[in-house]
C-alpha cells in the first residue's frame, strides 16, 4: 500500500509543477495511482488561480 501512496503523492507533486511523467504514468500497477495524483495536483492549482482571478477582478 506505501508503493500506491508514494506514486499518488508523485502525481500530485508533479501536477502542481506542471510537469507529467509518461513513464510513471504508464506503469502497469502504480499508474492508475500516480495519475489520480497528478490531476489532483492539476485541480489544486487550477482553483488557486481561479481565487487570485476573483481576489483580483473584486479588488479585495
């Protein structure tokens, strides 16, 4: 279970750097995982943006 972990929290990682890993996201056991993370990583970053857009078209 630590490996799955790992892979999702690798995913996640790189979402949030904007950078994909082909390799670990094609793996045959860990990818689901690792994929899972990175969109987790993609959304994050997309709703952050998406509250500094807000903050700055209310001027709040």
């Amino acid at each position: 279970m630590d490996d799955e972990f790992e892979a999702y929290e690798a995913g996640r990682q790189d979402g949030l750097d904007g950078r994909r890993d082909a390799a670990r996201a094609g793996h045959a056991a860990l990818g689901r995982d690792y994929r899972i993370g990175f969109i987790d990583g993609r959304l994050e970053v997309y709703r952050l943006l998406a509250d500094v857009r807000k903050i700055v078209e209310n001027g709040e």
